[in-house]
C-alpha cells in the first residue's frame, strides 16, 4: 500500500503542524506522529471510513487527539492512498470540501 498527499494536503500539514508548534514547542512533532499513526490505520482499512463521494471514492477518517480529519482517495486498483486535505475537525470544512472538487 503507497501514500501520497496533494500540494493541498501537504500545506495543510505544515499549516496544522505550524499551529501546533504555536500552541507549544512539542506539540508539533507530537501532531506529526499521531497524523502518521492514522495514515497508518487508514491503510489498515481503506475502504472502511466514512464515505464523503462515492463516484470519487473519497472518503474522511478522524484522528482524535488532535481531532485532525484526512480526507482521502482509496484508489484499489493501485493499492493506493491519496491524501487530498487535512483540516482541523473543529474548523469549518466548508472550504476545505469545495476544494475537493477540483482535485
């Protein structure tokens, strides 16, 4: 199984890690691992997270200590995972799901 994220996702990490280190110094690499721990279980199950478009197959899996939602594209005929955001489950998604049309 391959990972990849978008120019979208990956300023979406550093965006959220940068906020994290703001918050305190070791928060940030704290936020790094706990975001690869659910890259991680996400490739354990790909198609068993919520459903955001199902033509697409993108789907969302929420890391809860840093409530950190990944939206994601399962892509199975490559054993692939396509990370296409990544936003703070406490902000609104409005902005971030609108992009997801252009991906």
């Amino acid at each position: 199984m391959t990972t990849s994220l978008s120019s979208l996702a990956n300023k979406d990490l550093l965006r959220q890690a940068k906020f994290w280190e703001k918050q305190a110094a070791h928060l940030a690499p704290e936020f790094l691992d706990s975001f690869q721990d659910a890259v991680d279980t996400v490739a354990l199950a790909p198609e068993g997270y919520r459903l955001l478009n199902r033509d697409r197959n993108i789907r969302k899996f929420v890391e809860q200590r840093f409530h950190t939602v990944i939206v994601y594209r399962f892509i199975k005929s490559e054993e692939k995972i396509r990370i296409l955001r990544i936003y703070d489950g406490r902000m609104n998604p409005q902005e971030f799901l609108e992009s997801l049309d252009k991906l």
